[in-house]
C-alpha cells in the first residue's frame, strides 16, 4: 500500500497517510478533519527493500534518515 503525503489548506498541518489509490477520496486531515488537501508530490514514498530503505529515507528532514535511531511511524507500518 502507497504512502501518501498531504498538506490540509484549512489548517496547513502536514501528514501522510498510507492507503490504497481508491481510498484517496475519503482522506481528512488529522488535526482539524478538513478535506480541502494538496497532496505533495515527491521522493517520499519511493521503498526499495532490496536496498533496505524505508519510506522517507529520502527526505532530508527524515526520522529514517541515514543515522537516525528509530523509524518514524511510516516506516514501522509498512516494515
């Protein structure tokens, strides 16, 4: 199942949610439930397990960044 990352333009809290394409409709922002979203597009969610990355070890800003101590929850859901 895809990770994917969203921005809520009511409240600008960023999230990402890990859910199938087909349920990308019903998504809300965790913090004010708002559905006006911009997902964002980017290396976040590309994972490679013969390569052993996680999920936003591309993110420079990453809790799974090449050093860090423990997986963010992404990373834990999908591992």
């Amino acid at each position: 199942m895809p990770t994917y990352e969203y921005t809520c333009k009511t409240c600008g809290k960023n999230f990402e949610v890990l859910i199938k394409s087909a349920e990308k409709r019903n998504v809300s922002c965790p913090e004010c439930e708002g559905k006006d979203l911009q997902e964002v597009y980017g290396f976040n969610t590309i994972r490679s397990s013969s390569m052993g990355d996680t999920a936003c070890s591309f993110r420079e800003d990453s809790p799974c960044s090449p050093g860090a101590d423990l997986p963010c929850s992404a990373c834990k859901a999908i591992n």
